[in-house]
C-alpha cells in the first residue's frame, strides 16, 4: 500500500521510500524515513494534494510523490 491510498484519520508506518536520485533524497530530508508514523490529515477538494502529519510538523505532498512512500497500516503485518 502507498501513501496516497490512506484514508484521511488513518495512521500508518513508513516502510519504503522510493524515488530516484534527488527525489528521494529530498523525501528523506522531509522526515519521511522508514520506520516513522504518519497520519493522513487533509485531502484537498480536488484530491490533490494531501495533509500528513508526522514527526510533530504538517506536510503537503502531491498525490504523484505520495504514490512513491510504502506505508503498513497499523495492526498489519509487514
């Protein structure tokens, strides 16, 4: 399951970061590390882009860069 399939309330962890080059690198600088917790906040009107709250701070991720972050929902098995 990727990022951008998690519904708004719903807390997952970060499994897999993917992206080439410099963007995963710019990924990583943005907390998103495997391993963290994440929570879907908002999703725009549009569906386009998305609220996530991790690490104590809000981010907004186009739907396309969500598509690249592997997550596990809570209570599931990696």
């Amino acid at each position: 399951m990727t990022l951008h399939e998690l519904p708004v309330g719903q807390s997952a962890t970060i499994t897999k970061v993917g992206g080439e080059g410099e963007l995963r690198y710019r990924f990583l600088d943005m907390g998103l590390i495997p391993k963290t917790k994440v929570t879907v906040t908002k999703i725009a009107p549009m569906g386009d882009p998305i609220e996530i709250r991790l690490r104590g701070y809000t981010l907004t991720l186009r739907v396309e860069d969500a598509k690249n972050i592997e997550i596990t929902m809570e209570g599931d098995a990696i």
